[in-house]
C-alpha cells in the first residue's frame, strides 16, 4: 500500500521527534538519568497519561489555541515514555506505534490509499460522499478488523474511558446489530421506569439497590445522549462550566457586602443564582466568559 511523500515540514518534525525520543531515553538511562523518570512502569504512569489528555480536551473547549500545542506536547511525551518503558522490556519500540497507526489508517482509507494489487490499473473504492457515509465506512471497517481477530461485539472498548463516553460506545455497538430502541420516547420511557425503580430502592433504604438503580439512569441517559446525538461528556462539562460561573457570581455578590456564602442563606444565594442566569440570558456573552 503507497504511503503518501512526505511535506517539507515533515522533516522538521522528524528531527524534533528525534530529539524527544532522545530526551526520553537520557531520562531513562539507569546511571544517568532522572531518579523519577526511573522508577515509572507503564501502570503509574497511566493516570498521566488520562490527566494530560483531558488537558488536551480543556484547551479545545476553551478554544486556548495559543496553550494547545504545550498540551499535545505533553500527551506526545506520555506516548514516548511508554514507547520508551515496552522497548526497554523488548515488547515494542516507538516505530512500532508509528507503524501499527500508519498500517491502520491506510487501510481504513481505501479510497485515499488504495491497496497494492495484481492489477496496477484497480480502479480505486468509491469516496464516500458525505461524512456520515465516510463514519459508517470507518466503522464498518472497524468490524471487519475485529471479526477477522474473533472478537465479539462489545470488545476492544476500553475501561478506563469516563464512564457516560464508554456508555455511548457500548450502546452504539450494539446498535450496530440492531439491538437498540427506534426512538427516543422509548428511551425517555425507559428512564422513567429507572427513576421509578430507584425510588423504590430509596424507599427500602437499600444502599446497593440504590446504587445500582442510578447506575441504570445514567446508563439510560447516555443512551439518550446518543439517540439526540449529543456528547454527554461535553454537555456535562458545559454544564460544569456553567455551575462554575454561576456559583462565582454568587461569591462576588457577597463579597461586596463583606460576607461569604457561609454568611448567606439558600434564599439568598438562590436569588443571586437566578439574577447570573438572568443576566446570561439577557447577554449571552457573559456566558462563554
């Protein structure tokens, strides 16, 4: 399969890459190098590696262009170490990350690269001709890719995702297979039978029952995060943002009597609650402050 040339650029990037690579490996040198750095193993730094990519999403959200490509600095670095810790363990090496990834993508992309083949006249796929279709493509290709290592449906999806992301992927495998609700009265029916049954299970006092059922009503609505064709991560961290802001203002409105929310009541923080909601509304500019 032909790769594509590469760009001026790409040899820039190539040589900066070396030095990173060349950086880890100083880092990692067991007489020289960083005690830290050392004593890490692919599982402590893990959660790093999650924390450095949520960092990346929090530059997006905000739109800090300007801080992004420290942060995809940072999450390249947690590639390389691990590269870095496999290679020293004689599992795999840098390029075969690089390679593993090349290998993919030009075979997701027929269309774009097509196959060597026997024939050097093959015409190549037909492109895909809108987004959705190009989705489905990839996805279909993603099956392919999984049926051929006998992997069943819901495989490959991983555990360590947040929870609602890992939900949506679940419920849209199986969706795949036609196991799925054909709309969303069905789904918002089915949240108010789990808002019911977790009622129920607060009515006995039952702490695992409990627990259990708000596991189903979130589960549900991711579900219908799907079915709206909303992210729930994001709407969520919208919604964060949104407490965020709104909660400062409450804490400045007090601040300039002199009193924190401490020295406050529910009634009157929710009257400041609703004059920042207000005020949002009226301007909505205040609300990507």
């Amino acid at each position: 399969m032909p790769a594509p040339l590469p760009a001026p650029e790409d040899h820039a990037a190539a040589a900066t890459l070396a030095q990173l690579l060349a950086i880890m490996r100083a880092l990692r040198d067991p007489r020289t190098g960083c005690p830290w750095d050392i004593a890490q193993d692919s599982a402590s730094i893990a959660p790093y590696t999650l924390e450095e990519a949520h960092e990346v999403v929090d530059a997006i959200d905000r739109a800090a262009w300007d801080e992004l490509p420290a942060e995809l600095g940072d999450l390249l670095l947690q590639v390389v170490f691990h590269a870095r810790i496999a290679q020293e363990g004689g599992r795999f090496a840098f390029a075969d990350v690089v390679g593993a990834i090349c290998t993919k993508m030009l075979a997701r992309h027929p269309d774009i690269f097509p196959p060597e083949a026997e024939h050097a006249q093959a015409e190549r796929p037909a492109r895909p001709a809108d987004p959705a279709a190009r989705a489905a493509a990839w996805e279909a290709a993603k099956a392919r890719e999984r049926g051929a290592a006998g992997a069943g449906t819901l495989d490959g999806i991983a555990r360590a995702l947040p929870a609602l992301t890992r939900a949506v992927k679940l419920q849209s495998r199986a969706a795949r297979v036609g196991f799925d609700w054909p709309s969303t009265d069905e789904v918002l029916a089915k949240l108010d039978e789990e808002i019911a049954e977790l009622a129920r299970a607060r009515a006995a006092a039952d702490p695992a029952a409990i627990a259990d059922e708000f596991g189903d009503i979130l589960f549900v609505l991711a579900n219908l995060a799907r079915h709206l064709g909303i992210d729930p991560e994001a709407a969520l961290r919208g919604t964060n943002a949104k407490f965020t802001r709104r909660f400062a203002h409450i804490e400045a409105a007090l601040g300039r009597t002199g009193r924190t929310p401490a020295d406050s009541t529910l009634a009157e923080m929710d009257a400041l609650w609703n004059a920042a909601k207000a005020a949002e509304r009226a301007d909505p500019a205040r609300a990507g402050a």
